[in-house]
C-alpha cells in the first residue's frame, strides 16, 4: 500500500494502533520513503509549582529524558533514517500563535537528528481539524485546517477498510474490558465456581508440590490449546492465587510447557519463591524439583524481556490472550486480579504498554496493592519495553507499538 498524502497517513494512524489516539504523540519512522515502526506516547500533562506556574528547569530535565526516551525506542529500528510525526491534542491552536508542545517538539527534532533521524514532516490533530504542524502559510495550510472527515475518506483508509481493517473509537473501546479494565460483573458459570472452590480447599499449601505444578501446568497448556471445561476453568483460576504457577504461566504463553516447568523447578528449588521475588504462597518443593541454573535464567530473562536469543512464540501468545480474555469472564477478587496481570504482560510483551497499563490498571482496582501489577507497572512508567519489541526483526507484527 502507498500513502501518497497527509490524510493517508493520518488515516493509517488508527489502523495500525487499534484506536484513534487521544492527547498522543505519535511517531512512525521511515526507511527512505517505507513506514517502518510506530510508537504511541501519551502528550506531557502540564507541570507546575502548586501555584500556577512552570518550573522550568525540572520542565527541561522532563522534556530531556521524554525525548531521550523516545530515542532510544526509535533506535530500535537500524534501517530508519526518518520519522513522521502526528500529534493529537484538545488543546486550542490561535492563529499566529506557535502550535502545541512547540518547545518539547524543537527539542525533539534536535535530538533525533543527533541520532541520524530527521523529523521530515508532522501534523496536529483535533478540535475538528487537522494542519500541517510545521506549516503556517495561509495559501497550502488556511487556517483552522482542514476537516477530519476528510481522513475517512482518504484512498488509503478506502483501502485498509476494504482488506478488512477497522479500529476503535477509544482506547477502553480498544482493549474491550469493561469498566477501565474490570471483568464483567455477570456471575461465573455454577460449575466454575463450584470447580474454584473445591481446587482451593483440596490443593491449599500444595500447588508447588511437583505433582500438583506439573498437572496444574499441563491443564493451562491445554487451556492454551483450545481445550476448555467449566471444571478445568475453575482448576486453573484457583491456580492463579499460587505465584509460582501464576509467573509460570506468562512463560508458558510466550514459550512452551518445558521451558516454564524446567524455568519454575529452578527457582523452587533454589529459594522456593517465584523468579519475579514473590512468596511462593504454598509448601516449598524439595530436591525433586533442581534444575539447571541456564533454565532458571531463560524463565527469568522471559518474564523481565530481557535477553536477546529469546522471541516468543506470537501465534502461541495470541492463543494465550485470547484463552485469558475469556477466562476473565468467569472470575474475581485475586484470580481476575492475576489475569488482568497476565493480559497486561502479553500486552507489554507485544509493545503496547497503552493496552498493558489499562490492563494493571484494572488488576489493582480489583486487587489493591497486587505486588507483580505495580512491579510491571514501574516498568511501564520508566519506559521500558522488552528487548525483543525493539527490533522490527523480532517485534509481534499484529499491531503497532501503543
């Protein structure tokens, strides 16, 4: 597909994040004249002293590690030489006036082109209206700009829409949990319930016991493959309240039943704990359970995205997520809370920290103070994505970076 205008690419924007961004700052290189990655960032909120005023130099040092930030995720991307650039924002633009975040924009530019990157050209959108943000020629760009239904009617949207693509209104919309993120308020079916409640009492202090792990284990590699039950359903969103099988899971997800169970051994064996640091929230395993150091680094470097040999199996995520979703349905208290925790990392593992934030966000509504949903989250707020996300080679293709 080409995009051979402004309303083309401002028209590919939403297509490829899922959503129409709000309050965004969206980034899209470029390999001579070839979209490569996108990244979305939510705009800088207004920062002052409690009295109304700037603060300049904590402004500058914001601003600074903003577009440091940004950077260092374009950077990923060895073959751009380029970056468009869309800003969506409700904030008004007056004739004559510099437009919008000017000042982290000029920046922005100086600090890509000290990477090799020139910002070659950005629009603004909102308020009804789109304009070209460097331009302010009244003949090529009258002012308030142009009208934004004139994107929908773009060749370039005609055609994604043509292929099947579509997108949502928002967000929340986006990312289809109710509430900002809570399950659904519908009760579970009986049998699930009932199902949870008996795998509470007859495995309480026991799920780490190597038995009881390996078959828990295998239950959600079934799960994963399709295979559901009510009684099963309920087996596994008891599970979730053990740590250890919860962080085996997200391996599991993104690898295969070898390397969580090998990965989880390890660590059991090692201190009884899960590898992300948490009581292990049962009997700790005996020497059955020793494993080799080199799988208890793969599990680890799995769940924190970090080693550069390791990629996900992405049709196996997929399958994960969509297998979560649904079990989202039936559950409650720390079950949903351990699920909304897992969307949110297949969400982080795929690039899409919006997706993932709203995600932790609705597992510590649900559960306050859920340890592994703030570990993740201070991620997120650092900026941090997983190794594999920033490369084009080994990033999930299903979607943008949001």
């Amino acid at each position: 597909m080409r995009a051979g205008s402004p309303q083309d690419i401002l028209a590919f924007v939403p297509h490829c994040l899922g959503f129409v961004p709000e309050e965004s700052l969206v980034l899209m290189t470029l390999r001579g004249r070839s979209l490569g990655a996108t990244l979305r960032l939510d705009l800088p909120g207004r920062r002052d002293n409690g009295r109304g005023r700037a603060r300049p130099r904590a402004e500058s040092r914001f601003e600074a590690d903003y577009c440091a930030r940004i950077c260092s995720v374009l950077g990923g991307d060895q073959e751009a030489d380029g970056v468009l650039m869309v800003i969506y924002t409700r904030e008004h633009w007056m004739a004559g006036e510099p437009p919008p975040y000017n000042r982290l924009v000029h920046r922005l530019r100086r600090d890509l082109a000290a990477e090799g990157l020139e910002l070659r050209d950005g629009w603004l959108s909102g308020d009804g209206h789109w304009r070209d943000y460097f331009c302010l020629s009244q003949e090529c760009c009258p002012w308030p700009g142009f009208p934004l239904d004139q994107i929908a009617g773009s060749r370039l949207n005609a055609e994604l829409v043509f292929r099947g693509s579509s997108y949502s209104s928002s967000l929340q919309t986006a990312v289809g949990l109710p509430a900002a993120g809570l399950p659904a308020s519908s009760a579970p079916d009986p049998e699930t319930a009932r199902a949870l409640t008996a795998s509470r009492r007859r495995l309480a202090g026991k799920w780490t016991q190597p038995e009881h792990f390996s078959r828990t284990m295998e239950a959600w590699e079934r799960c994963f493959e399709g295979t559901r039950s009510p009684a099963r359903d309920g087996l596994l969103l008891a599970s979730l309240e053990a740590k250890p099988i919860r962080d085996a899971v997200l391996v599991l997800a993104a690898a295969d039943l070898s390397t969580a169970v090998a990965g989880s051994r390890y660590w059991l064996s090692a201190d009884g704990s899960a590898a992300g640091g948490e009581e292990a929230g049962g009997a700790t395993a005996g020497r059955s359970w020793a494993s080799s150091p080199e799988a208890g680094s793969v599990f680890r470097s799995v769940l924190i995205g970090r080693g550069s040999r390791f990629v996900p199996d992405w049709e196996r995520l997929d399958r994960a997520h969509d297998a979560l979703t649904s079990l989202l349905h039936s559950a409650s208290g720390e079950p949903a809370a351990a699920l909304l925790t897992l969307l949110g990392w297949l969400e982080w593992a795929r690039g899409r920290s919006s997706r993932a934030n709203l995600c932790l966000s609705g597992a510590l509504q649900v559960h306050p103070g859920y340890r592994l949903a703030q570990l993740l989250q201070a991620l997120l707020m650092r900026g941090e994505l997983p190794e594999w996300a920033q490369s084009p080679k080994t990033a999930w293709r299903g979607g943008g970076a949001a």
